[in-house]
C-alpha cells in the first residue's frame, strides 16, 4: 500500500473524530469546544485539497 493511502486514511479518520467532537460539544453546550471543533474539521477539509492533487503524480 502506497504512503499516500495512509495519509488519506489517516485525514479522513481525523476529520470524523472532528465530527464526533462536533456533536459532543453541542450536546454538552460548550460552545468553545464546538467552535474549536469546526475550526479542526475546516481545517482537515482545507489539508485534503492539497493530498488529493499529490494523488496523480504519485501514482
């Protein structure tokens, strides 16, 4: 298995738990934790673009 499906994998695994903690915070009302959580789901969002265009020139 190529390096690049362990970076995919590994950003979409952190983009889930960002997710997760999205839901957690709005269940539990803290309203900094939810903030911080789409900031890091953004942010995993944002950190894809760039590993699926490395995707034709490592193939």
């Amino acid at each position: 298995m190529k390096l690049f499906y362990f970076e995919l994998i590994g950003l979409i695994c952190f983009f889930i738990s960002g997710l997760f903690f999205i839901v957690a915070g709005i269940r539990s009302g803290d309203y900094l934790s939810t903030i911080g959580s789409i900031v890091w789901t953004c942010a995993c969002v944002l950190w894809l673009f760039p590993v699926l265009s490395r995707r034709n020139s490592e193939w």
